[in-house]
C-alpha cells in the first residue's frame, strides 16, 4: 500500500474516488457564507446597522465579487502546481480570515472589501479546489461524479442558509459571521489534512477505480492546451455564455428573494423558505445533467441549461400561483446544479485535465465576474421596469437567445464511450 504521509489516508481496499466525491461536496456547501445564497441571509441586517440602501450594498457586493474575480486564473495554476490537499489547508485559514472581519466592518466602504475576501476565497478558490479534487479521480464516469457531489453540496448548502439565518436572530449577524469562521476552520482543515488525496496514482490507484481502455493509471493524460488556445476555442466561448447568464440571473434572483417573492405578498420568512424547493431543484439537475454529461448528445447540455434558465425568469416574472412560485424555485436550482455539473464534466472532455485548475479559473472568472453584476443589475433593472418582477420577465430575452446560439454553436466534444456498467468514458480527445 502507499501512503500519503504521515497524517494523511492510507490506501483502502476499494477505490478511494467515492470518498473524495463526498468529503468534496462538503467542503462545497462550507463555501455558503461567500456565496450569494449565504449573504442573502445578512443583508439586510447589515444595511440596517450600517444605514446603507439596497442599491449600495449591492454595489459593494458587485465591486467586491469583481475584485476577487481577477485572482482567479492564477489561483487556479496554484492548485494545480501544489495539489488539492495543500491549498485548500491555505484557502481554509485566509477563508475564515475574511469570514472574522466581516464581522467588524462598520462602513458600507469596507463591506466592499470583506466581499471581495470572502467571495475571492468562499465562491473562488474554496470551490475550485473541491470541483479539481473530483475532476482527477474519474474519467469514464466524471460527469456523474460531479452531479452528484453537485446534488450533496445543494443538499449541504440548504441547510447552511437556515443555520446562518437562526445565528442571526439568536446573536446578531457580527458573531454569526464568526461562527461560520469557526464551523468552516476546523471541519476544511480536517478534511484537507486527514481525507484529501490529490490524485488516484498517490495511492496505487486509477482513475474509476479501474483500468481504462488505454491502459489507465496514468493521471493528467490528454490534451493540456494553453491559456491562450483554450480563449481561441468557440467551445469554451458558448459554455462561458451559457455561464454568464446563469450566474448573473441566479445570483440576482437569489439575492433578491425576498424583493421578487415579497411583491407577491410574501414576508421574508416564506420567501426564504422557497430555498428549500432551489435545493430540490440542484438536486435533480446535478443528477440528472451529469448523469447525461457521460453520454451521446452531451453538446446540447449547455443550449437546455439556457432554456430552462429563461422559462424559470419567465415563471418568476409572470407566475402568481404557489405552483408557478414553487416551478420557478425549481427551476432555479435546476440551472445552478445541471449548469455546475455540466461545466465540471465537460471543461475536462474539451481540454484535458492536467492543467484543469488553470482552465476551470478562466471559466469561473466569467461566472464570478457576472455574479458580481447579478445583485447589482436586479436593483437598477427594477428601477428602471418598475418591478422585480417585470425586470425578470424582460431579463428572460437573454437566456432565451442563447439557446439557439448554444445548438448553432455546440461545443465539439468526443463521443462517450459507454461501458458495461453504465458509466461513460472518452474515445478520444478534442
């Protein structure tokens, strides 16, 4: 057996790929706190206490999430030159830094700057190295892999909402903020010191836990094209589109829950219970999409996740009933897990993996950077449409034209390989 040092795990005698699926998504849903669906939960108690308007905070949030956005790619070839196990111990310790001084902010200025801390190492970094963790450990059968950790991490981080919002009436959003440093701290770093295993060669094993038809074991094989190729590749521009949308509408209809639902008569406390249905929503979409990013057909996964992003605004915008609100919350989380799960699967099919830190960063700097007009861009658009909700219906114009642009310009992505026991693997590479 091999072992990776002396605190880390030992070799089992199955394969260890399942495992870090599960310790991954955990760490997933611990990046809640800098994640929009986490914020939402203070919101407004901040900008009560540091009298500061809706548009104001949502700027902060924009200016801070932009900043972050930046650092990415290069955090991005950190992980991949000092592995998973490494960096996330570091993204852990400055995560819980940043979480800590959102607690002490006192000005509207420098919540701009906490967003920026937490959202560089919560949204960013923390969630690069959970998604590269899996990426190494499967070939034939990533796509579900990735779905479901995307479904556990929905599941984590629908109950890490109502925990935070409990910590906010119990003892005040400031030593909340502290609490989430404190649970996030110490559950990271026991995962990264005592459950993270870089890569399956570390431990005498293969990716799937098997050998592949090529003879396996050989971690990183296949294309590793450079940062340049991949910004010239029409691929990686329409999955980068269908992410633009996605991050940008959800995080807006996410931040601004209680605005949307409120202008149909719901108090806050049955808007914020409407999570419950996004996170059976990512559930399902996390699944289900990666389930079918191991199969035949998978270039048209980025076209449905535009489709169902512009009939969930259509829903939210013109919906009125409890079944549409309900569809609409279901339709949400079906965008933010099928669009997770899609984009970890097929980054990798398209470009290799030894270098998929690097690429993944440049695909999450578009998803961040959109995120971080997403709050923004929902308060000015109900400014000028008079509504939330008449801002959602005009915003569905958006996704709606990306699905014809996502079929003309499909992805070209390898035929799967589907094996015996029903997991798919790449006849070649792209």
């Amino acid at each position: 057996m091999v072992a990776v040092g002396a605190s880390g795990p030992r070799s089992p005698a199955g394969f260890y790929g399942w495992r870090i699926v599960g310790l991954a998504s955990l760490v997933g849903a611990l990046t809640a706190p800098g994640q929009s669906i986490g914020v939402s939960v203070f919101r407004e108690a901040m900008a009560f206490d540091l009298d500061a308007s809706d548009t104001a905070v949502s700027t902060a949030y924009m200016v801070g999430t932009l900043g972050a956005s930046t650092a990415l790619p290069r955090l991005g070839r950190w992980i991949d030159e000092v592995g998973v196990r490494r960096s996330m111990t570091a993204i852990a310790v400055a995560f819980a830094a940043v979480l800590v001084h959102m607690s002490v902010i006192r000005h509207v200025a420098w919540l701009a700057v906490g967003f920026l801390g937490i959202r560089m190492m919560g949204q960013g970094a923390l969630s690069l190295a959970a998604r590269v963790s899996i990426v190494h450990w499967f070939e034939r059968r990533r796509g579900f892999a990735l779905g479901v950790s995307m479904t556990l991490t929905a599941a984590g981080m629908a109950v890490v909402p109502l925990g935070l919002s409990l910590g906010v009436t119990a003892w005040g959003w400031r030593s909340t903020w502290v609490a989430a440093a404190c649970v996030m701290l110490i559950t990271v770093m026991a995962i990264a010191r005592f459950g993270m295993v870089d890569r399956p060669s570390d431990l005498g094993q293969v990716p799937d836990g098997r050998m592949t038809d090529s003879g396996g074991g050989k971690d990183g094989d296949g294309p590793s094209p450079s940062r340049a190729e991949v910004l010239r590749s029409p691929s990686f521009w329409v999955l980068a589109a269908v992410a633009s949308a996605n991050s940008l509408l959800i995080t807006g209809m996410v931040f601004h829950q209680t605005n949307v639902l409120g202008e149909l008569g719901y108090s806050d406390a049955r808007a914020a219970a409407m999570f419950l249905p996004q996170a059976i929503g990512a559930i399902a979409g996390g699944l289900v999409f990666g389930w079918a990013s191991d199969r035949p057909g998978r270039f048209l996964l980025p076209a449905a996740i535009a489709l169902f992003l512009a009939v969930s605004c259509l829903l939210g915008g013109m919906g009125s009933t409890t079944a549409t609100v309900f569809a609409y919350s279901i339709g949400l989380g079906i965008c933010t897990g099928g669009g997770a799960a899609i984009n970890g699967a097929l980054l990798p099919a398209l470009f290799g993996i030894r270098n998929i830190g690097s690429v993944s960063g440049l695909l999450h700097v578009v998803s961040v950077v959109n995120s971080a007009l997403g709050a923004l861009t929902f308060s000015l658009g109900a400014d000028l449409f008079g509504s939330y909700r008449e801002a959602l219906t005009v915003f569905a114009i958006w996704p709606a034209g990306l699905v014809l642009v996502a079929i003309v310009w499909h992805p070209r992505l390898p035929t799967p390989a589907i094996s015996p026991d029903g997991g798919g693997g790449d006849r070649s590479r792209s």
